[in-house]
C-alpha cells in the first residue's frame, strides 16, 4: 500500500487532518500522522518508508530525503517552498510541488489586519489613521498580492503594482495600476507591501536605496519572507527617518532591537501567521493530498518546482 506522511512540526487544524486523510484514503492510501515532533530524528525515522511526504514549513534538507527510501513525491502545503532542498530532491528523482493560492486569502486578510493595527496605535488608545485615499504599492503581483490589492481598493486606497512576471493587462482588471519600474513604485508609494519569494533573485533585494525613495509616512509591510530584506538597510531607515515603520509577520534577525528602540514604529506576529487560519488549513492540506493522488495515480506534475 502507498504510505503518504504528513509531518507537521507546526500542524494542520483537526479538521484539515481529517480531510487528507480522507483524500487519501479514498484513493486506497495509507496516512501516517507526525505532528509536534520534538526531535529531528522523529521526522528521519518516520519519513524512512514513506511514499509520499506532505509538509508546511518543516525543513526538507539532503538528510531527510536521504532518510527516505521510497520517496517518490513531497508537497509543501503552501506556496512558498525555500524549506525543501530541490537540488537534493532532484538529484534522487523525488517530484516537489507547492499549493499555490490557497494560502493567499488568508495571507491578505492578515496583510491588511497588520496594517490597520499598526495606523490605529496598536490599539493603545490613542488617535490613529486610515487607510483611505492612501497609497498601496505591491511588490509582487502573484496570487497574494492581488488579493492584497482587491482588499486595499475595498477599503479606498489607490493600489500600484511593480511584477515584471506578470501581465499588466491582466493586473489592471483588478483596479490595480501597474508600474514599469520598481524605483517608481517606491517613490509614489506610502505604503509598500512584499510579495516576494526567497530566491537568489530576492534575498536581500530590499535595502536602503529603494526603501528611502518612499514617501512621507513610508510604512512596509512584509507577509513572504524575512531573507528578502537587507536587515542594515532596514535598521538604517528606522534610524534615519522618523516617519518610517515596518509590520511583518516574519520578524527579522534584530527583531528584539526594533522592538526597544521604535515602540510605535514596528509591530511582528510571534511567529509566521499568515496562513493560520482554518480555510487555509484544509485548502492547502486538502491540495497537498489530491496533487499526491493525481501523482502518483496518474502522472499529474502541474504544480512540480524542481
């Protein structure tokens, strides 16, 4: 029998593990079940005659997929996969896959959650202000990041956008305007949110040339990953400019720094919130689970990043 594991450090809602396991089950598979493992080797030992591997941020490294013997396929349940070692899994013939958008609802509400939090003080009590009639610029236009805009217009903000990957034709039938450089979407923008993944072409691609070209009130946001920006820069702009203030839910290394020094100017989730909602859960577990069964059934690698 066909063995998939799903191996969750950070696990699924219950009701998302009932529907894998549903999934699976009914395309004559076996469910194994890892969750809050508290050691590395718990994952080694469990991953050794599995088929099938489905994670969420777990790290996926040349061991683990050395620790398993029959793998064939492993699906990150969610869009970003820089936890997973595709060259290893390449060189041993093991398909990767991701469940592009069905984080990406959930991922927007928090987005703008964040920034109405940190307008409004952090809920202190004190005046803030809105979002209205401001700017947006997003960095990144891919699933995240237009629904991050449709939420920005809903509430009367102008949204630009700066994706030389994407159609701007398709774009602007959202209401968002594109742009043809990404300096002037941060010289227009006083909001600037990132929708980017780590990569070679990102990490640390954010730094102080493009983020001191933003306006007065300049505010990034940061739902995707902290490896896109180049920490000195952001610790030069804070001290820089007093206007500046930051809202991610991926803290950065000098988190603790940011916290004691701009109380006010710098709001971060305790860890990584974007896709912990119950829909989330079950839309990406529930992907991961019928991907693997189109796999391995029937060939299917629409969803393949390596």
């Amino acid at each position: 029998m066909i063995t998939v594991l799903v191996a969750t450090d950070k696990p699924f809602a219950s009701i998302a593990v009932n529907g894998i396991r549903d999934v699976l089950t009914r395309a004559g598979f076996e469910m194994k079940l890892l969750e809050n493992y508290s050691t590395r080797e718990k994952l080694l030992d469990a991953v050794k005659d599995a088929d099938a591997l489905i994670v969420r941020s777990d790290i996926v490294d040349e061991q683990v997929l050395a620790a398993a013997r029959n793998l064939k396929i492993v699906v990150r349940a969610g869009a970003g996969y820089d936890n997973i070692d595709l060259d290893a899994a390449s060189a041993k013939g093991i398909v990767v896959m991701n469940t592009p958008g069905q984080n990406s609802n959930a991922v927007a509400e928090l987005s703008i959650g964040l920034l109405i939090y940190l307008n409004r003080n952090t809920f202190n009590g004190t005046t803030g202000i809105e979002l209205s009639r401001k700017t947006i610029g997003i960095h990144g236009c891919g699933n995240v990041g237009r629904l991050i805009g449709v939420k920005a217009k809903g509430i009367g903000m102008d949204v630009y956008t700066y994706d030389p990957y994407v159609d701007e034709a398709m774009v602007e039938t959202y209401g968002i305007k594109a742009v043809s450089k990404v300096q002037e979407l941060y010289s227009k923008c006083q909001y600037l949110s990132l929708n980017l993944p780590a990569n070679k072409n990102t990490r640390e691609l954010i730094n102080f040339d493009l983020l001191s070209l933003m306006p007065e009130g300049a505010t990034l946001l940061n739902t995707a990953r902290k490896e896109i920006i180049h920490e000195p820069s952001l610790l030069k702009m804070f001290s820089e400019r007093n206007d500046f203030r930051y809202a991610t839910d991926v803290a950065p290394d000098c988190d603790a720094l940011l916290r004691s020094q701009y109380p006010g100017r710098y709001v971060a989730t305790p860890k990584k919130m974007g896709a912990q909602t119950d829909e989330a859960n079950i839309n990406a577990g529930m992907a991961a689970a019928r991907q693997i069964v189109n796999f391995l059934l029937h060939g299917n690698r629409q969803f393949r990043v390596n």
